[in-house]
C-alpha cells in the first residue's frame, strides 16, 4: 500500500478544512440571519416610518451591535450603538458648521473620540465614534442631513437591542454537547493507552503521547461554550429559567480540565514505561478500560441533556477498584494509577458529588 505523498496530505487538510468551514458556517446561522433581519427591520423603521431618504445608518448600527456571537450581547449592543450615535452627531453637528476637508476631519475625529472618553466609553464605544465620524465626514456629507443619521443609528441600535433578547436554545445545549465530546476524547485516550500498557508498543505509545498534546483547544471550546450559555440566560428574558443548568454546566470546566490534565499525564507515563520496557501490572490497564467505560457512560448522560447522575455506580465501581489493585514495582506505573484515581474524582463532579464528597468516595490506594 502507497504511503500518502505531500500532495495527498494537502488535500486532506484542504478537505478537512472546507468542512470545519462548512461547520462554522452552519453554526452561525442563527446570528447572520438575525443580522440580516435586523438590518431590514432598521431600515423599515427608519425609511418607512419615520420617512427619512436613505437611512444608511439604521442597518448599519443593527449589524455592527448584534454581531455574530452572543459574548456579552446586551453590553456589545450598548457600547456600539453609543459609538456609532456619539461618530454620527459630531460628524454631522460639525460638517453643518465648517464642511468638509482634512483639517474638518481631524477636529471631527478628535471631537468625536473625545466625546466618548468623557462618556466614560469603552474601547469599542471610542473606536465606533471615530470610524462613523470618519464616514459621516468623508463618504457621505451631507450638511442638510444634521440629526437625522445620528436618529438612524438610534434607531439601529434599538432593533439591535430587541433582537438580542431573540436567542435559539442551541447555545444553551452547546456547553452540554461539547463536555461530552471532551469526556468521549478522554475515554478514547484512556483505551488506547490501556492498550499500549497491554502490549508495550512504544511507537503507538509515543503517537498517542502526540495525539494527547493536541487536547488542548477542546477545554477552549468548552469555555466559550458555557461563556456563551451564560450570555445567552443573561440577555434573554426567555431563557431566564435555563440559568441554573447553564451555570452547573460552566462549573463543570473545571474539573474537566483537570481530568484531560490527568489523562495527559497518564499517557506521557504510559509512552515512557513503553519507550523503556518497563512492565505496567495488567490491572492497570484494566482499569484504564473499565474508566473508559464510565466516561463514555457519562458522555451520554450529557448528549441526551440529563446530568450524569446515572454514570456515578460506574465510576464509584472504577474508584473502589483502584484501591484493590496491586502495587507496581515502577514509580512512573504508580504515577499511572494515581491518575486513573483522580480522573474518577473529577468525573464524580460531573454527576453532581461535591469535591468533598468525590474525595472521600474512593478507598486508601492500595499498599
């Protein structure tokens, strides 16, 4: 069989990225398609309703305040529209009074970034004011327009404000979802390391050592996702009675995290025992399997929105046999089981047991 060329792992990577493309993509389209709307409906507003020619800024404040994620919706929404309100009534006030030109744009730029400071403006809300003076100054002056753009960001802004509180429910499943695909990756590494105390096979020990360093950007996802489930609750009066599951899923980052710490450690222990053929007891690599076992388990507790209450016996089971294991004769197999051991602590705080509580749940290791 032809071992793959440069050309064929490019076009892997290329296939591979156009999915995760396709994937983001299909991941936002909840927040472009409330974007899109809320740009019509600002322009409906401002056009229609209040009767004004061409109410360029209405969508234009819409879109910039709502954006794509949903981090901080309600202080992004406030902060832009006040860039974007403070830009355009300077720009406008003063290109009434002296007109166009690159000294008008200078003291137009400095006016408007100023006025935000003294708002007390964030960085955002100080940005918006000098990019939308900039616009109002150079693109479209429009002297006889004074006050009627700066009421059309108003505008954007408002829409944008009632379209945040319109959130789908999939942000608030999104912590779930990406927890149980870190606790399966954690499952995963586990089997394969039980297979490498199994047979010793340092090459496959040191691939997997490989394949456990790159774990890293999935606690990133999981943050974001829970950040994101709680901006979600806290912007949205529809979402108000999720608050409490959302908030148990972000305390669960944490001891995920350190589980997936765990396990790396494990698998650099079990790559160095391979790399030097030293003996791992067969039991260890039992149990290796048996907690990945309960792992999966509690990944699919979370997959189906339940907390993983229902995996406890498993890894209660996993925990008791840790402590009926015999002794290695290797310090870095001890290593192995002290971290087999701690992956059940931390998993045990996923089905809901206190710090405490999951401590004291597993027997002395054994002597």
């Amino acid at each position: 069989m032809r071992e793959p060329g440069p050309v064929d792992r490019m076009r892997a990577r290329g296939r591979t990225s156009v999915r995760a493309r396709v994937a983001r993509l299909s991941s936002k389209r909840w927040q472009i398609g409330q974007c899109a709307v809320a740009a019509g409906v600002a322009w409906f507003v401002a056009s229609d309703l209040l009767g004004h020619p061409t109410p360029f800024f209405a969508p234009v404040a819409a879109v910039l305040s709502l954006g794509t994620s949903y981090g901080q919706r309600l202080q992004r929404v406030g902060e832009v529209a006040v860039g974007v309100a403070v830009g355009v009534l300077i720009s406008d006030l003063l290109t009434l009074q002296i007109g166009t030109g690159a000294w008008q744009l200078v003291l137009v730029v400095t006016l408007a970034m100023s006025t935000a400071f003294l708002l007390d403006g964030g960085q955002v809300v100080v940005t918006q004011a000098a990019v939308q003076s900039i616009v109002v100054a150079t693109l479209i002056p429009d002297p006889g327009a004074a006050l009627v753009r700066w009421t059309d960001a108003l505008v954007g802004g408002a829409v944008a404000l009632v379209a945040a509180t319109a959130v789908p429910s999939a942000p608030l499943r999104k912590p779930r979802e990406q927890a149980a695909v870190l606790i399966r990756r954690i499952a995963g590494l586990l089997r394969a390391a039980s297979e490498v105390m199994t047979d010793g096979a340092s090459e496959r020990g040191i691939a997997l050592l490989a394949d456990a360093r790159q774990t890293d950007q999935m606690i990133r996802e999981l943050q974001a996702a829970a950040d994101e489930g709680m901006s979600v609750v806290a912007s949205s009066p529809f979402r108000v009675r999720h608050r409490g599951d959302v908030r148990r899923m972000a305390e669960v980052v944490e001891p995920l995290d350190r589980a997936l710490r765990s396990t790396r450690v494990l698998v650099r222990q079990v790559a160095v025992l391979a790399y030097h053929r030293r003996p791992v007891p067969s039991s260890y690599a039992l149990l290796a399997l048996d907690l990945a076992d309960a792992a999966d388990a509690v990944a699919g507790e979370l997959e189906v929105d339940r907390m993983a209450i229902a995996a406890r016996p498993a890894l209660l089971a996993v925990g008791d046999a840790s402590g009926r294991v015999e002794r290695a004769d290797e310090m870095n197999a001890e290593v192995v089981l002290v971290q087999l051991r701690s992956v059940v602590v931390d998993l045990l705080l996923i089905t809901g047991m206190d710090q405490m509580e999951s401590t004291n749940a597993l027997p002395p290791p054994p002597r």
